[in-house]
C-alpha cells in the first residue's frame, strides 16, 4: 500500500485535469502546499474524494505536475514501463537507424511525464531533470534505462544543473554509468561533433532535424545565411546539398569553432564557408550582403508569460532586420522556440514585420518539432517550436 498524501480540488477548478492536463495550478486545490516537501509524491482526488491522478508538489503556480492518471506507485517498475514505452516508441519512428543515432528518447508531457527529458546520442543517454520531483527520481530513472536500452546503451550523463536554474544547492553534472566515447554521431547521414558537458540543452538541437533537411532540398547553389547558428546544423546540411557559400553568425566563440569542426568533419576539403563569433543584431547593422536563403533561430526570446511582450517585440525586430537580406525570390527559413508564444501569435508578428518590410511574401512550409518531440494532444503548450518558410519577393 501507498501512503501518498492526498490533495483535493476544488469543485469548478476540476475541468483541465479531468480533461488529462498534465499541470495543477495552486489555484485549484482547496488547501496550499507550502507545508509538503517539494517532490513529495500525491494523489489528486476531485471535490467528491473520487481519484483523479498521482503527481508530485512544485511550488510555484504549478503545484502539481502529472506522473500517471493511474492509480499506481511511482516505483521502480514505474519507471521502467514508462521508459520502455518511450523507447519502443522511438523504434516505431525508425530510431536508431544506420544514417542517424541520435534523437529525443523522452520528451516531458509528450512521453507521459513532466520535468524529464532524456536525448541519445548513439549510446549515450543524456538526462535532464527540470524540477526536484524528477530529481528525486532520478536513480529509478537511471536504473529504467539499463534494463530496457540493454546493449543499446553505452552511458549516461546527467546534464541536469542548467535545466534547474540552480534549484539544488550543489547539484553537479556528471557521469552516471559507463563510459562516455566519441562524441560525434550522424543525423540523416550527417556527422556532427556533440559536446555533453558544456554545450547548450543536451548537446545539440535534436528538434530542428527535420528542418533541417527539408533546407536541404532549397540549398543548391545558393547562398546561405545561417544567424544563431551554434555549432552548425543548419549550416552542414546546406554545404552537404550544394549550396554555394555558407556564412554562419554566433555570438559563441566556442560553438563557431565546433561548428568549423562540423563543416571540415563532413567535407575535409571545403572552402566556401565563413564562420563569424558575432551578435546576430550587430552583423545584421554592420553588413551589406544579401543572400538567397536567410534562416532566423533564436534561442527563447521569452522564458516564462511575464516575458512575453518584449520577446514578441525582439521576433519583430529579428524578422524585420533579417528579411532586409533576403534577395528577390529568395527564402526566409524564422522559427520561434518560445512555449509561451503560440503558432497563431508568431504567425501573427512576422505578418507585421512583413508589411512594416514593404515585400510581397508568401509562407510556403509551416513547421514544428520532429516526430520524437511529440506533444501530448492534452497539453497543446508542448508544441514549443514554431517555424515558417516564407519566399520573398
């Protein structure tokens, strides 16, 4: 028998959970939280006492955050059902296959949990834990991973300290089984440098990959801007399909020398690529080049809703500067990575940085996050990545 503490809605706050949000905002239950130790397991019950679901405390506006709408112990064998059905998910995908090892294993809400996010990289399982109720589950996570990957698995590596902002006093990235080995794995045939410890998220942006190559199939003989580039995902895919100059811009110097590394990696012999440790802003003041393909991802302009006015404001300003350098009949690639800003409000915002650029545009791809980023139908705010494709003329 369990022995979770129970917390009880309140009667008209029941709608969004009753519908499997993933989220319980504190103004739903009929009691705070603040005397329960954030982690701490506990079943949701209606206002009637009737179970709801089992999660664990946040505190914060998010009180709790769904682990099953089961009434089952979050043990072990939890664990190791639901990181097995993760996994033969990304197997139904076609994941890991011999043109790309790398790909999201666990994706949050998407795979059934909140806080927890899991990326391989051809053996290599990097976790990251974005609030202590995953925290504190960690060890079954790890454990999970063993018994199902099994030969598949060669390491992992927890990346969790940046994903907690500095929650945890002391709280340290570091190798948790195995031993980490190359660093370098293919995506679509392609091979890229990752570096674990000290690059941004996991390593590498596993979401873009399917923007990446539909680039690809636009980057033939054309010149091609690549802003935020880090450490050249988009940039690779248009040298390897025959573009005829790629200039990337990074405000980091150490993704433009990984990036440097990425493009000799995948053509030993290439010259028709500048890499510039720079602002994207400043270059976009400072240079006179157009180009045929011009391609806009930013990092999150907006981290939390109280940021998202000036975020909308920077994705205006971004487009409006960035379609100034796209030539006639060329193609802007913008994307947006901010949860808080929806697909209708992006949309919205390069229409007004469209008309303020005076050009005809017309939006020929819409774009989201691959297919091993799934967003859980119940929580539309998982869908964070929104892109389009606009030709302008």
């Amino acid at each position: 028998m369990d022995s979770y503490q129970q917390l009880f809605l309140k009667s008209g706050k029941e709608k969004s959970l009753l519908r499997k949000h993933p989220w319980v905002f504190s103004g739903a239950l009929q009691k705070e939280i603040k005397q329960i130790e954030e982690g701490s397991i506990v079943k949701i019950t209606d206002s009637k006492g009737e179970y709801v679901a089992t999660g664990y405390v946040q505190h914060g506006s998010i009180a709790v955050r769904i682990l099953s709408f089961e009434d089952e112990i979050i043990d072990q064998e939890f664990w190791t059902k639901t990181i097995e059905k993760s996994w033969l998910f990304r197997q139904s995908l076609g994941f890991p296959n011999t043109k790309t090892n790398c790909f999201r294993l666990f994706h949050g809400e998407g795979d059934g949990v909140s806080g927890l996010i899991i990326d391989y990289y051809n053996g290599t399982a990097v976790i990251q834990c974005h609030t202590s109720g995953i925290l504190a589950q960690l060890d079954n996570i790890v454990e999970a991973l063993k018994l199902v990957l099994k030969k598949n698995l060669k390491a992992i590596y927890n990346k969790s300290k940046e994903a907690m902002h500095g929650a945890i006093n002391g709280l340290e990235n570091g190798l948790l089984f195995g031993t980490l080995e190359q660093d370098i794995v293919k995506e679509n045939g392609f091979s890229f440098h990752v570096d674990w410890k000290n690059g941004q998220k996991t390593g590498f942006f596993l979401d873009q990959r399917d923007n990446r190559a539909l680039l690809g199939r636009y980057a033939k003989g054309k010149d091609v801007l690549n802003t935020f580039s880090y450490t050249g995902g988009f940039s690779v895919y248009a040298m390897m399909n025959g573009a005829n100059s790629i200039d990337s811009i990074d405000v980091s110097k150490n993704a433009i020398e990984v990036l440097n590394k990425n493009m000799l990696l995948n053509n030993e012999s290439a010259t028709n690529f500048e890499s510039i440790a720079k602002d994207t802003f400043s270059f976009f003041k400072e240079s006179e080049k157009e180009y045929d393909i011009v391609i806009l991802d930013p990092p999150a302009f907006a981290k939390n809703i109280g940021a998202k006015h000036n975020a909308l404001m920077g994705y205006k300003r971004l487009n409006i500067e960035g379609l100034k350098k796209v030539k006639k009949g060329g193609l802007l690639f913008t994307f947006s990575c901010s949860q808080v800003v929806d697909s209708l409000t992006f949309s919205q915002i390069i229409m007004s940085a469209a008309i303020e650029s005076g050009r005809e545009i017309k939006i020929i791809h819409r774009l989201t996050q691959g297919a091993d980023h799934p967003v859980n139908i119940y929580h539309p705010e998982g869908e964070y990545l929104k892109g389009l494709v606009l030709m302008v003329n």
